[in-house]
C-alpha cells in the first residue's frame, strides 16, 4: 500500500489521489441566481444525498486549488439562499462539462451551454428542462472550512419539490437505472456511464440476518476457486441447508458424476464441486450452492 500523509504532499497532489479513488461520484448541477436575478448553472461532484426526512442533499463549491477563489454558485448561495439541484444523464455530458468553463460572474451557462431554462415552482433559480431529474431546495445552512485554496464549503440543502420525468419509472412506480442513464465524476478526465454491465443487482441483507463469513466452514471460506463476492453471498444466508437436502442435492446427475470421476482425488472433486457451487451462485442459486459445497464435507465425513 502507498500511505500518504496529506500534509506530506501538495494539496492539488492529494486533491488529485483523493478524486482518483473516491469515484464515481455522483454530479449536482446547480442552478442558483444572485441578488439581482443574474442565473447561474454550474456542475459539483462533491454532492450527494443524507437523509430524506427532512429530504437534505449537500455540495461543495470549495475554493480552487489553483487560485483560491471562489465559485459564483458560492456567491450566489449566499446572496439568495435557494438552489436547484439537476441530475446529469449521459445526453447532456458534453453541455455540463463546458458549463463548467470559468466564465466572468453574471454569465448565464444555461446559454453558453445551449440548456433550456424552465421556471421552478417554489424558488427562485430555474430547474434545466433536459434534466431527467431536479430538486427545488431551499439552502439551510452553509458551512465553511477555511480560507485555503482547496477549502470545502458545504452548502446544505432542504428539497422542497421534487420533478422527475415520467419516462423514468418502472411498472412499479420505481426510477428504472437504465431509464435514468445517470454519469458520474472519477478522477481527472474519467467520467462513467451508469448503463449496461455497469449495472447490476445486489439484494439488501435486510431481510434476514446471515450467518456471516466467519461462520462458513474453513474448507469453503478457505477455497482454491470462491471469491470473496462468492464467500458475501455465501455468508448471507440465515441458515445453512439440512442434511437431507444436502443428500437429495447430491443425487444430481452432475454431482453423481463428479463423485465418480473423481472418487479417488478428493481435492479435485472439491476443486470441481466449488467451480460448480460458484455457476450456481453467479445464477442467484445461493442455496443451491451451499448444497453443493456440503457435499465435500459430507464426503469428507
Ligand atoms: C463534473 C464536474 C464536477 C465538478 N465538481 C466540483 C465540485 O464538487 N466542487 C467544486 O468546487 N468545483 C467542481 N467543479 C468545477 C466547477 O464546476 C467550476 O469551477 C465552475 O466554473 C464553477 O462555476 P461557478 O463559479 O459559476 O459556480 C466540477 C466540474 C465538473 C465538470
């Protein structure tokens, strides 16, 4: 491992390792206004969501590394305490990206960026029309962690009204990832695309409470062939299956077959049963899995 103390190294050095590693973030592209109704549109990848009740989103305009100035959106927060937050789909990457130029204070980047404005209905700053999603917030509270170039400045959000296009939902009235085709911010240039094998499932452990790596037999915790996602899954059951389960499992053509074959080579036969137990797991048969797993210790006697 590389251990880095940030006092040993340049801020823009650690800004950079810590944009590198904490990725993908999600993107808030804010829209604010000033006090003279001056509109604002600017992307932040310091951005995410805590809590829903009362629902707060928090980001950071931080003070460039660079230079140490701020950022309009900063300014602008400050002067009229309400924001939209819009979320960034894969369509409109190009366009959020050069909103992000420097462009002088009271430079609109709904028009240099070619975004359409919609009115809100509760706040002041309009939401972006292209947006699959936005939030009408109200700024609670803003906090500042010094003068610093590189200095965060949380900027705390209440939503008050939520809009999320129609197209985005499932049959069960859930936003659908695919639909919603969201990109996220890594470090440097890097951006990724929330689509395709970027995808997937990983049900919640909430429903029961698994039995835990630990106490998965050494033999399977320590195998040749599982993986640590393997040992996750595995260790996510609330129970491990009955014995004559596992003896009825073991009349399956391909374990018959396996235990012939390898009747007088234990270690490939567990070598083969693990292989087996794992494209049962990659197919969602976690228990199925276990079964064939508990064969060999079965065999093991
Ligand atoms: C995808 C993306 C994410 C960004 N995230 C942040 C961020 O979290 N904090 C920040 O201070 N600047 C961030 N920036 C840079 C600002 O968008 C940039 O400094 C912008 O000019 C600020 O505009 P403003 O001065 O009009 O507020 C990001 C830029 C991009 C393209």
């Amino acid at each position: 491992m590389k251990i880095i103390d940030p006092k040993d190294v340049s801020v823009a050095e650690f800004h950079g390792l810590m944009l590198g590693a904490i990725a993908p973030r999600p993107i808030a592209f804010a829209s604010t206004m000033d006090q003279e109704g001056l509109v604002n549109l600017s992307p932040f990848s310091f951005f995410n969501a805590f809590g829903s009740n009362p629902p707060l989103l928090i980001f950071s305009p931080a003070r460039r590394v660079r230079n140490n100035t701020t950022k309009h959106s900063l300014e602008n927060v400050k002067e009229v305490p309400e924001v939209v937050i819009n979320i960034v789909s894969y369509s409109m990457v190009q366009q959020m990206s050069l909103s992000s130029t420097e462009y002088p204070k009271g430079v609109n980047e709904f028009v240099k960026a070619g975004f359409s404005e919609m009115p809100s209905q509760i706040v002041k700053p309009p939401r972006v029309k292209e947006s699959p999603a936005a939030f009408e917030c109200r700024v609670r509270d803003i906090i500042s962690f010094g003068k610093e170039g590189g200095a965060a400045n949380l900027v705390i959000c209440e939503i008050l009204l939520a809009h999320f296009k129609d197209e985005l939902f499932d049959d069960q009235g859930k936003i659908d990832p695919h639909k919603l085709d969201a990109v996220a911010r890594m470090g440097g240039n890097w951006y990724c695309h929330a689509q395709g094998q970027a995808l997937f499932e990983v049900e919640k452990p909430v429903k029961n409470i698994g039995i835990g790596v630990d106490q998965i037999p050494e033999p399977i915790r320590f195998s040749m062939v599982l993986t640590g996602n393997d040992l996750g899954k595995l260790g996510n059951v609330p129970q491990l299956p009955l014995k004559e389960d596992i003896e009825e499992f073991g009349n399956r053509d391909e374990i018959r077959e396996m235990k012939v074959r390898f009747q007088n080579d234990k270690e490939g036969l567990v070598i083969h049963l693990h292989q087996y137990a794992q494209e049962l797991l990659h197919e969602g048969k976690t228990m199925d899995a276990w079964k064939a797993l508990l064969q060999t210790t079965l065999e093991m006697g």
